[in-house]
C-alpha cells in the first residue's frame, strides 16, 4: 500500500460542502467515486485536513489516502482528473510516509475571503466574492485585526451548533488589503479554525470597515467569549481554503 | 405607453441561450416572467439586439419593450433587479422614442473572448474562459486578424445551419492582447455577425496563434467561402457580447 497525499481545489459551488452526506453531492463523494473507479469498485475512504462549508471553495485542501495500486505519483492528478467533475481539480500528488495524517498533522491553515468592493454588483464575480457596497475603512479593519492575532478562547467567534470543547486557537497572521481597484482580501492564517470562525471574523470585521463597531470593541468581545457580541456570519462564497501546512 | 431600452448584463452559464424555447430556462423567459410580475399578469415581449447562444455571456446586451407603468426611468432597474434571478442583472434604463428598436437599429456590436493561456487549468474561471495550454504567437494571431478586418462576405465563419442570405458584414476591429499574466482577450467590433461567427473566428485565430495555420491563409479562406476551410468554432463559455451601439 502507498500512503497518498493530494492537494486538490474545488469551487464549492454546486457543492453540499465537503463531507460526505447521505443523497447530497458532496467533494468527498466525487473523490471517492473517481477512486472506487481506479479501483475496480472498491471503496477508499480519504482523509481531508478538515471540512468545508456548502458555497466555501479551496485552493489547497489536502487530503490523503491509501491504495494497493502501482501508478507513478506523477500520474495521480491526471488519472483523478480524468474522472472527477470539471469543479474538482486535483493539483499535486506525493507520498508521504504511514504515519502522516491530513488532519491530525495541519500545523497552520490559510483562508482567504475575497469582498468585491463597489457600489454595483458583480454576476460574474458572485460565486466568488461577497459585495459590499458601501465604502470600507481598511485602517479600522487592520486595527481590529491586530486584536485578534494571537491565541484565544474563540469562542465569540464559533458557530453555537459545534461539539467542540477547547476553542483555543492561535491566529498568526490576519489583515486586510485592497488587490484591485474593487476587490478586497482579508487573509487569515491559523493553528486550526473553530466551525464558521472565519466567516464569523469576516463579519466582524466588516462591521469594523463600515464604522458600525469600533475596533476596540474586539478585545472585549473576544474575553466576553459570547456569539452574540460579535457579528452575523458571512455568506459562504467569499471564502476559499487557500493552503495547510504540514 | 412608454418604450425603454436597457442594458442586461448575464452569467450565460446556466441558461439554454437567450431566446425562449419551450420548457428551457432561457434569459429571456427570465426577463418576461419578471416583467410579467410587475404588470399583473400581463405578457410583455422584450425585443433584443440578437441572440446569445447557450453558455456565452453578456455584459452590455440591450433590449427594448414598451409599458403602460408611470415608474420613474431609474427605479427601473432596481424593480427589475429584485424580480430578476441572480445570473441577470440590469444595468441601466432609459426612456427611447416610440421608433427605436433594439435588433433593427444595431450600428455595431462588440465581442469580447477570453483565453486562460497557462499550463494548469483554472476550476474559478472554467465558466468565463477557455483553456489554452499551449503558448499562442499573439504577432501571428493579430497579423491574422488583420486579414480578417473590413467588409467582407463571411460564408466561411459561418455555422451551416443558419437562414441568413446575406452574408457579407463589416469588421470594424479585431485585436488580440495580453490582459494578464494568464489570459488573453479577442476583441472585435463589427457591424453584427453571423451564426456563431465569433466563435469560429477565434477558433481559427487559435490554429494560428498554435502555428496550426499560417496566418496568410486566411485571406483565402475568407476568398473561399468554405466553412470547412475555417476552423472548429471554439467554445460558448469564453465569450461575451460586451457592448452594443445605436
């Protein structure tokens, strides 16, 4: 058997997130048939470095998997793609020894959100952005950034339907920056990320860009540890995984 | 009554093309059913400047259509907006005399067709572009598309199955540039075209660019007035009708 890691992207679009759900099309589904189908039917189960939401997109999720079949690494990501969906595209393919884990092994993930900032809309841009009409204020953005650097009890910032108990993460890196005339990008980068986290940071924020929090409010939101204070979740399409490090 | 020409813009991606056609979503089915809305039930006919093909877009598609409403000239996107599915949205509105129309009336229309020109595919752009993996003579495309510009008849960019008897046209301009790192815009502005003519135009600018075909053959080809001589009409996904003038 050869242990198998796999960068792959996907537009989550016309996705029911990642994880396999029973009649739902899922990422995980579609990986799955193209192996069963590698492998004369058998079912081989693959590991991802962690969930993605329905409409969330990735770059660079990681995912691995173990097959009895002698096919040169090289030619993993052609052969998969030959047999996935033209919105699931496997990127990079390598070995990695038995005991590597995809998601027991993340030591820091990156997410980026993309805000089409202008007055109008975008259609061809809407499965990818979120628009904001109204101006933001990127300094005050930064600022309240620089509060959420570093480890804390996220639990602020954490969808309430989570199983999870120790929502202490480290934040290394989180800012905010104009890359074209319309389009603005918040990067975070992460030890892990409580369910939504992201989303629910990008809210925030976005309320901090349009001056209705002020940005030394985030300090206290985050020691009050409670949903409520911060702001409404943003909507899936901005968001894309972008890279694990392992 | 009032007669009032608007700018559309729509992601061409999930529709069966503009026209109506029984039990297929089309755009304009979408338009009239939103139309149809605002006016109680009523069947309002919207006439627009030509017809898109299934999966290409539009950023400046025009259509006129008359109504009995006394809602002021700018609300009317906005109420149309509202009805309309998020793939369609109206630019603009404006009040035009009882004379104009939106097809008869055309000076000229202008094409956009945009190439990922890099080795790896890209899944995000997949529904605006398409994928050219090999390198393209941009010198050799544009030395092509010299021949191509003027007033000519275009029997040979033209799909067979068509009606039109006069085929002769004007191509005010046609040019190839690097837009990006990874992509290349065709651009051309004529006088309206054929069945598919812009499709197959860059398919035959593609041989070129891949030094398939020698740039001096198409003066021939055009002289010739074979569809076959000409190349495969490349695909609906990387084009948009970007702009048409009265």
């Amino acid at each position: 058997m050869t242990k198998i890691k796999c960068t792959v992207a996907y537009d989550g679009s016309q996705f029911h997130g990642y994880q396999v759900q029973p009649q739902k099309r899922t990422v995980q589904r579609e990986i799955q048939n193209a192996l069963a189908r590698m492998h004369h039917g058998s079912t081989i189960k693959i590991v991802a470095s962690g969930r993605t939401d329905a409409g969330v997109h990735a770059y660079g999720q990681v995912f691995h998997f173990e097959s009895p079949l002698k096919i040169p690494l090289e030619r993993w990501p052609r052969a998969l793609n030959s047999l996935l969906p033209g919105d699931i595209y496997v990127r990079h393919a390598e070995a990695v020894p038995e005991t590597f884990h995809a998601r027991y092994d993340v030591k820091q993930k990156e997410y980026r959100y993309r805000l089409l900032t202008r007055p109008e809309p975008d259609l061809f841009r809407r499965a990818y952005t979120a628009h904001v009409a109204q101006p933001l204020d990127l300094e005050a953005m930064n600022q309240a950034a620089e509060a959420i650097i570093g480890t804390h009890d996220f639990s602020c910032f954490c969808a309430a339907n989570t199983d999870v108990k120790d929502k202490v993460r480290t934040v290394f890196h989180l800012s905010v920056s104009r890359e074209k005339d319309d389009e603005t990008v918040i990067r975070v980068v992460g030890s892990g990320f409580l369910y939504q986290m992201v989303r629910i940071i990008t809210g925030t924020l976005l309320d901090v860009g349009k001056h209705q929090m002020a940005p030394e409010r985030i300090a206290e939101i985050i020691a009050g540890g409670d949903r409520q204070a911060a702001s409404a979740t943003a909507p899936p399409q901005g968001l894309t995984l972008w890279k694990v490090t392992y």
